[in-house]
C-alpha cells in the first residue's frame, strides 16, 4: 500500500543583511530588497514590488535619520511566507527612541515614512530586540501567489 502524499509546510525565505546607518546605507536596503523581492518572484515594476520597496525605504530612511547611534550599524531582515503570501520586512537599530506618527502640515516635507507604511502595510509595529534598540517591522500582502522555482 503505497504512503500517503503529504506535501511539507515551506518554510519562509529570509534575506538578512548589516547595512551603514548612512544614506547610503539606506539607499542600499531598497536596492538589495528589491533584487530580493524579483528573485523570489516579485518583479519590480509590479505593486506588491513597489510597495514592499517603499516599507523597506522609509524604514531604513527612519533607522538612519532617528536611530542612528555613532558608530553603530542597522539590520535589515526581509522574510517570505509563501504560503501565507506575505513579506514582513525588519529594520533594527541600536537607538532607544520609537518611532511615532506625527501630524504634518499639507507643505512639510518630510514626516510622513510611517504613514505611508500604515497605508502600504497590512500590520506594522515595534518590539525590543537583543541587545540596544529596538526593531520596526512591517507585513505586506502579496496580491497573488508566486510560481519561483523556489517556491514549495
């Protein structure tokens, strides 16, 4: 009698990386997001791309601008749940300060990462984390599912 077919839960993908908490920095959080996000299936170009793209952006712009502690770096981890079609993304800094929305007259311009993150984001929030600091987070649905050579 032949073994019932069962197909293993997959396991979320995870890109990691330590970046200068500088411009630059930030500027390369985005980039190396997106090759990620087209990697695992997610051209750029498309919404669920650019939205992700922007999450990561304005939280990297966030860890560098208010969580910069001299001569400390920031993290990015960007995780992939197939089956749930989602992409959290996490920015961690070694600054104590948490981020907090703040109302911004129609000409400022700047102060508005996080309500962008509200409006792209299905959920977002900030924990403490090991060590100093703290981590922003962000979840963001995919609108359909990946077909990726990696995807299980």
């Amino acid at each position: 009698m032949p073994a019932p077919h069962t197909q293993a839960p997959s396991s979320p993908r995870v890109f990691a990386q330590r970046l200068s908490a500088t411009r630059r920095g930030a500027r390369l959080a985005r980039l190396l997001a997106g090759l990620q996000l087209a990697e695992w299936g997610c051209p750029a170009g498309t919404d669920d791309h650019d939205a992700v793209a922007v999450v990561v952006a304005e939280l990297a712009a966030n860890a560098v601008l208010h969580g910069r502690v001299a001569g400390r770096d920031f993290a990015l981890l960007l995780t992939y749940d197939d089956d749930r079609r989602v992409v959290r993304v996490e920015v961690s800094d070694t600054h104590p300060a948490r981020p907090a929305r703040i109302a911004r007259e129609a000409d400022d311009d700047h102060g508005r990462g996080l309500v962008l993150v509200d409006a792209l984001a299905t959920r977002w929030g900030v924990r403490d984390r090991v060590g100093p600091g703290k981590t922003v987070w962000a979840e963001c649905a995919l609108s359909v599912s990946r077909s990726h050579p990696d995807a299980r």
